[in-house]
C-alpha cells in the first residue's frame, strides 16, 4: 500500500521549504520528509524554540532570520512528516518521479511521487590526519548542532583548526556562548589573496554584506584569540584520547602544545548519495573540489522527475538555496500542471537574484579551497574511520594495480561501515587518484547501495505486511 503525490520534497531546510510553499500555491498535493523534529535544516535547526531565546542571540542574526521561512513553511498546506528516514529511493523507469521509502515512528512506508525534490543539504569535507579519530576531536559542524540543538558547548579551552566562513561563524559563536578559544589554527594556504584579487572585488560588489561580515569575524578572531595562520599539518595524540596537538606552519618547524578539543572544518561538500544510488550523472567542480549531481537550469537530474534544489546540487548557501528551492518549484509546477504558468519576471528576478549570489561565492571557492595535505594524508592516517583502513592500506592497493575506489572498497572494506562511505569515499577516490596519475573526477566516488540509512528487519516486515494486506 503507497500513497500517490504530485511532489514528494526530502528535507526542510531552505531549499525544501521554498519548493513547498511555492509548489502548494497551484494545489498539487505535497509531502516533505525530514529527518529532523522540527522544520529549518542544519542552518535554522530548532529556530522555532530558539527565536526569543539567549541562544538566538547567540547564535546571531542570520540564524535568528530562518523563523521566518519556517512560519511560513508551517503555514503552507504541504503535509509535513517530521522525524521521517528515506532509507530507499527508486526512480520511475524513465515515466518520471519514483517510490520514497522511509522510516516513522519504527516502520517502513512508501510514497509514490509524480516528481521528487531532493533538498538534502550538505555534509562536511571529512577532515584527515593523523590522530583525527581520537575522543575529543570533531568537526565544527557536529559542534554546531550540539549548541543549536541543546545549547551545550565544550567544557574547557577549545583548539580550532581549519578554514572557510563556518569556522569564523562558530568560533564568533562559541565566545558569544561564554567558551574559551585556546587557539586558532588557520589552515587556508598562503598566497591565495592576489591571484584572487579580482573575484574578491567581485564578491564584494556582489554580496557586500556577508563578505564584510566574514572580514569582521575573521579581524575580530585574530585581534582577541591567539592566532596561527598557514598551518599545514596537523597531529592529534593522546592515546585513548585527545591531550596533545602538533601542528606545523608553512616553512616552520612542528610545535606541540596540550589540548582537551579540536574542532576541525575544511569546508563542506554537496550530500550525494542518494543521487547517486538513483544513478543520476554526477559533474566534478574543480572550483569546489567536489562531486555534485549534474542539473539543468531548474534544478533536474539526469532522471526525469527527480529534481535537486539547494546545496545538495552545489555549495552556495542558504539563500540561494531558497531560490534554487523555488526555481525548482516552477519547473516541477510547468510538469505536472501546465495550466499553471509562472511569471516570466517573477522567474527573472530569481534567476537574477540567484546569479548574484553564486558571482559572489566564486572567492569564497578559490580562496578557501582545501589544502593539499588535507585530501592527500600521511600514511599513517585513518582513512575508513568505521573500518579502520589507514592511507598507507589504500596506496598499497593502488599500486599494485587497484585504481578503482571500489575495487578498493572490496578488498579492505572502506566504505562498507555504518556511514557507508560518507566519511571515506573522498579520501579514498583522492587517494586513487594520486597514486595512479589520474585526477579525482576521473576515478568517481564509491557506488551508493540501499538503504540509504540502517533500518531492521522488523521494520521490513511492517512494509511487506502494508503490500499484502493492500
């Protein structure tokens, strides 16, 4: 037994909640999945209950400005199915759309959609150097969840090591919230800023405020907490866990100092795996070195009826996620209901709009683009965290003839862990790539294989027992 939908939207960040509201103005009948309790994604996670809070204020202005989208959201006549799993998808042999699994409330369900929206944010780059996978160590990103999420921040002087707009953003954040910043080691290369010049200029015609909001925090950081820029190498040691860091400047010698927290970030990367799994065409963005689903215009795949909108499609942001959510609407709107017809201005302002926004980011790519040493570990580095395959384990292979991730997969079992290949899939396409003289896009990332996230036996059972009563 399925229920049958005009749209079936995954996710309710930026990007799905502007396709809802949008796409529920013609009438079609709208189901959004989401993993989360409450609407708002990563960027305006629990937005709802924080709005009027300290942690708002906290958490700053930006964070507080997703309210606002989420009323709306709430507000539309989209079915909402909060704390929803996708684990499967399946694409519509070529008549468009698909069939949604996913797990509520511990059972398996089934939609079937005439189009599916998938708007399912970004993860970050998985970080990798020696020490990485020690208690105490963590991406900036879990740590921003666990503030949005409960208000908790580390007991105790906090490292921070990496680079990009997230690591200001929590770094302002975490001071804000009373935590103690030992130290900042900035990882972002030297010399990226004239070569970049121009694109710099550019972001600052572009998205003026944002770019000088970044330029604040970073001043503000390097003024008050000790700073230590062009840090190329990073050491985490401490046995069952975290108690020193080495870390090494470019053209300096390694320094060793005692640490309790390392947060980490270098960047993050479009969530491709269930685009993947579907099979949809995946492009290399040497500008955000990455892989992301190849779309068209509004945001289609390679698959008819399967559409992706927000950073799932290419880093950009929150708010040209809403725009790209909205695009997105109109040409699933055009599909399924040609009766209705979008205004051609109204489209124009957003394409407009949209194109301003990404213009702007394109400094933001070139200059925090990781480092080398970050895709390319010692040996010695874990690669495959569940599995534990250290670097030398993958060259090893690759030498002696492997050049394919899943081949590599295969023999050492990279990959075949609990987060299926999100944290190593990079790692090891990298590290292939290195080895045999070839360039990342080249090699691919591991194939994505159901389910999409775990789900138990009894749980099956519920959806076979839903079939055969049907």
């Amino acid at each position: 037994m399925s229920d049958h939908v005009d749209l079936i939207i995954i996710g309710a960040g930026p990007a799905g909640m502007s396709a809802a509201i949008a796409a529920s103005r013609q009438g079609l009948s709208i189901v959004v999945l989401d993993e989360q309790a409450r609407p708002g994604g990563q960027i305006w996670r629990n937005v709802e209950q924080r709005r009027d809070g300290a942690l708002s204020t906290v958490l700053g202005r930006d964070y507080a400005a997703g309210a606002e989208l989420v009323d709306r959201f709430r507000a539309c006549p989209a079915d909402y199915r909060a704390e929803a799993s996708v684990w499967h998808i399946d694409e519509g042999q070529g008549t468009g759309g698909g069939k949604v699994f996913y797990l509520k409330d511990h059972q398996a369900r089934v939609l079937e959609g005439r189009c599916i929206l998938l708007a399912t944010g970004a993860q970050e780059r998985p970080p990798a150097f020696p020490g990485w996978t020690l208690p105490g160590v963590m991406g900036i990103g879990a740590a921003q969840v666990t503030l949005k999420s409960g208000g908790q921040i580390p007991d105790g002087p906090v490292w921070i090591a990496g680079c990009g707009p997230l690591a200001y953003l929590y770094a302002m954040q975490l001071r804000r919230a009373g935590g103690t910043i030992a130290g900042f080691l900035d990882t972002t290369p030297p010399g990226r800023l004239l070569p970049n010049f121009f694109a710099f200029l550019q972001a600052m015609l572009f998205q003026p405020a944002p770019m000088l909001k970044g330029v604040a925090w970073q001043l503000a950081l390097r003024c008050t907490v000790p700073w230590v820029p062009h840090v190329a190498a990073l050491t985490a040691d401490g046995g069952d866990r975290l108690k020193t860091l080495t870390y090494t400047t470019t053209g300096g010698k390694p320094v060793t100092v005692e640490a309790a927290h390392l947060l980490v970030h270098e960047g993050i990367v479009p969530g491709t795996h269930p685009t993947l799994m579907l099979g949809c065409e995946q492009a290399w963005s040497d500008a955000q070195d990455c892989f992301a689903p190849k779309l068209d215009e509004w945001g289609e795949t390679s698959l008819p009826g399967i559409f992706v909108a927000g950073d799932a499609g290419g880093i950009a942001g929150a708010q040209a996620a809403r725009l790209r959510g909205e695009l997105a609407a109109v040409a699933i709107m055009r599909r399924l209901k040609p009766s209705a017809v979008a205004e051609r201005d109204a489209v124009k302002r957003l394409r407009s709009r949209l194109s301003r926004i990404i213009a702007g980011r394109a400094f933001l790519d070139r200059y925090f683009r990781p480092r080398e040493a970050a895709c390319l570990p010692p040996d010695d580095t874990v690669i495959c965290r569940c599995e534990g395959v250290t670097a030398a384990q993958i060259r090893a292979l690759t030498t002696n003839g492997l050049g394919d991730p899943n081949m590599v997969k295969a023999f050492t079992r990279a990959g075949m862990g609990p987060c299926q290949g999100r944290q190593c899939g990079y790692g090891v396409a990298r590290l292939t790539a290195e080895i045999t003289g070839t360039h990342a896009a080249t090699v691919g990332l591991y194939r994505a294989r159901p389910p999409l996230k775990p789900i138990t036996l009894g749980e099956l059972a519920v959806l076979d027992k839903q079939r055969t009563e049907a």
